[in-house]
C-alpha cells in the first residue's frame, strides 16, 4: 500500500473506485451511512480504503430493493458487538413485496393486453365495444357501470 492510500483516499479517488458521484459519498456520510472521514492537513477528506467497499455493499443493497433506511438499519445491526440476523428476517420480508409488486405488474400487464386488443382509443371516450379499462364512465354519469363506454 503506498503512503497516500495509508494516510487515506480522497473524496473523488473514493467516489471512482466505487462507481459514485462524489455528491452521493457526502449525501452517505451526513445519513451516517459512513464515517466522517479524517481530514488532511489541507482539510481535504480522507477515507479508509475499505470506503469504498462498504460504497459498493450499499449500492448492491440498493440494487437488491433495500431503501436506504433499510440499508442504515442493516449497517448499524452488523455493527453491534452481537450482530443479530436481521438480514435473513429483512430478505424474506423484501421476498415477499417483490412477489406482491409482480402480481401487480402481471395485473396491470394483462389489463395493457386487454386495452390493445380491444383496440382502445381514449381514456374518456373510447369507441371499443367491450372496453377493459373500469373507470371510463367516471365523470359521465348518464353511462351505466359496466357499460359500453
């Protein structure tokens, strides 16, 4: 390891290796998502080198669905002096509403198909005789529920 990278990595060298813009590094330091870094004697921030992977175990969190609450809860648990399992309990629970997020995309999926094949053309005055979409006849309260829109 060469003297700069003991003394520390700066803003910018931290942000690269980790693939984010620096604005997200100092928006992850004041969630405390990281440490406040030490600085330099030019008052330049210095990061420990394994920043930038606990940067890229954030991100990856992320990209697996966790909010970054969720991220700072986990953090903080694995940092206890017992660190619990609250990354299993967490990833069943994120399990569960993606599962719940693609019945409703499917939902919303097969209705997109219905609009199409009935060869819908307006959201308030469609001209297809059965059209699949519920709420056309909102706002027109002299077309019965149901009916033709």
């Amino acid at each position: 390891m060469s003297a700069p990278e003991q003394a520390g990595l700066r803003s910018g060298e931290v942000a690269e290796r980790a693939g984010v813009n620096i604005q997200t590094l100092r928006y992850y330091e004041r969630r405390g998502l990281l440490a406040a870094p030490q600085r330099s004697n030019g008052g330049h921030r210095l990061y420990p080198p394994d920043a930038v992977a606990l940067l890229q175990v954030i991100k990856a969190a992320q990209r697996l669905g966790f909010t970054l609450d969720e991220v700072a809860e986990l953090l903080d648990a694995g940092r206890r002096r017992h660190p619990t399992a609250d990354l299993r309990e967490r990833a069943i629970s994120k399990i569960a509403e993606i599962d719940q997020k693609i019945a409703d995309l499917t939902t919303i999926r097969t209705t997109l198909t219905e609009v199409v094949d009935a060869n819908c053309d307006s959201l308030t005055n469609c001209t297809c005789a059965d059209c699949p979409i519920p709420f056309l006849t909102i706002g027109t309260a002299d077309r019965p529920v149901g009916g033709t829109a």
